[in-house]
C-alpha cells in the first residue's frame, strides 16, 4: 500500500482538507509496509490545506502518583509507535496534563492544546479532546476499533458519569517545553475494573456521523466529534453506566 492508495482511502472515508482530525491508531494492525513518519505525513497531508492533526501523548504508564513528574520535552508516550513518533517531529506542539497530553500540528495546533493545563481531569473542558465538537472536529480510529477512544472519557465528565474519576486528588509536577515547572493536583481516572465499551457509540450515531471503512490494511470509523458528543452525553443521563460494563459481564 503507498501513500497515495491512503490518501484516497482518506478521503473515501470523508477526511477532508481544513479538517480538525483526531487519530488513534494502531501501527501494527493496519498492516503496512510504510513507515511511521510516512503514516503521520499522509493524515497531516489529508487535512491540508488549514486542517490541523491530533493523537495521543499518553504518559499514565510512567507518570503516575508515585512518580508524578511531567516533563512536555521528554516524557514519551505510551500508547504506539505512531503517537511516538509524532511528539518528536518538527512543529509539533504539545498539550500540558500529567496522564493524558495531546500533540497537534497545523493551522490549530496551538488554539486547541494551549489551556489544557487548566483542567484538573484527564479530559476535562479545556482539553484538545472537549474542542473538538467547537471546531467541527472528526475521530479517527485506525485500526483499533471504537473501544479505545478517549474522546468518550471527555463526554462522561460532561455527563458527569459516577465511576470514570478517582475522588482523591494527587500532586504532580509539570514542565512545559520552555522548562517552567508547575506543581498542580488532578484527579486520575479510576475505573474499578469496568470495561470500558466504547463501541456502543455505533447503536447511536448513523452515518454519516459515523463512517466505517479501511485504510491501509485495517478497519477505520470516522466520527463526527460534536454528534458523538450530543448522543454520548444523552446516552449517559438515560443510563449512567451506559459505555461501561461490570467486570464478567456476558453483555456484548
């Protein structure tokens, strides 16, 4: 597969120029002989003209209450190679949170990661995620399925689900990519061993809110940011655990 047969894959699916696009992704299940810059360059590529690219910088791994230092330059991801690769390649900027940044390129890079700081959650309202539905944002989830997307956590804060959010704050540490530290309290996700089930976003939202297809050599669903948001936030006030199961749960 080269990355001309991706670009029009994209733009099957409905990635278009000037898109706020957002990706989770897994390098190996899209089965590709191309490698990870090559990947990054065909999604920024696809949103070009004034679009802009997000994925992941997720630290939760490393970045923990018993060692809670953030550092925006060195502290690398742990969620794929792509998410990576991407935090390190030129003009690439980066949200400031302790678990769960966020890295941008393009026309709203900056605008979208700058007051992520604000927040004291892992996807709380100043999150480049919760500016997604604003911009008339798009997720994209490569390779990975629904069940993994992040986004959702931001729509059960917003519903104010009761499991997602430990209540005990913890002090972390923050340096932000001119070296300025900042000590702050968040609050982590703790989810009790609920599985998480992402996937039920399907039964609410018809297309083209959400469109499957393929990209490279995996299943790929783009999703409308805003109409998930609406359907998710409803969903969860019908049925608070709407998105979760109990551990053991035989419900598919």
């Amino acid at each position: 597969m080269t990355q001309e047969t991706m670009r029009g894959q994209l733009r099957a699916l409905g990635v278009s120029p000037g898109d706020v696009l957002f990706v989770h992704a897994s390098m190996k299940a899209i089965g590709t002989p191309l490698p990870p810059e090559a990947v990054l360059e065909t999604l920024y590529e696809a949103v070009c003209p004034g679009g802009t690219l997000l994925l992941p910088a997720f630290t939760y791994e490393t970045v923990t209450p018993e060692t809670p230092v953030f550092d925006s330059r060195e502290s690398e991801p742990c969620v794929g190679l792509l998410p990576r690769t991407f935090f390190r390649m030129p003009g690439v900027v980066r949200s400031l949170h302790p678990t769960h940044s966020v890295c941008a390129l393009g026309a709203d890079a900056v605008r979208l990661t700058k007051d992520h700081v604000l927040d004291e959650t892992p996807v709380g309202p100043h999150s480049p995620f919760m500016q997604l539905p604003m911009l008339g944002g798009k997720i994209l989830m490569l390779g990975c399925g629904l069940r993994p997307n992040t986004f959702m956590h931001g729509v059960e804060e917003a519903a104010r689900a009761s499991y997602p959010l430990d209540p005990k704050y913890c002090l972390y540490t923050l340096r932000d990519a001119g070296g300025k530290l900042t000590r702050k309290m968040y609050r982590p996700h703790r989810f009790g061993g609920l599985v998480q089930r992402y996937d039920r976003l399907a039964e609410l939202l018809p297309e083209p809110a959400l469109v499957k297809g393929r990209v490279l050599g995996g299943s790929a669903y783009l999703i409308d940011a805003k109409a998930a948001f609406e359907a998710g936030v409803q969903a969860i006030r019908k049925k608070d655990r709407f998105f979760v199961d109990d551990p053991g749960s035989l419900n598919e």
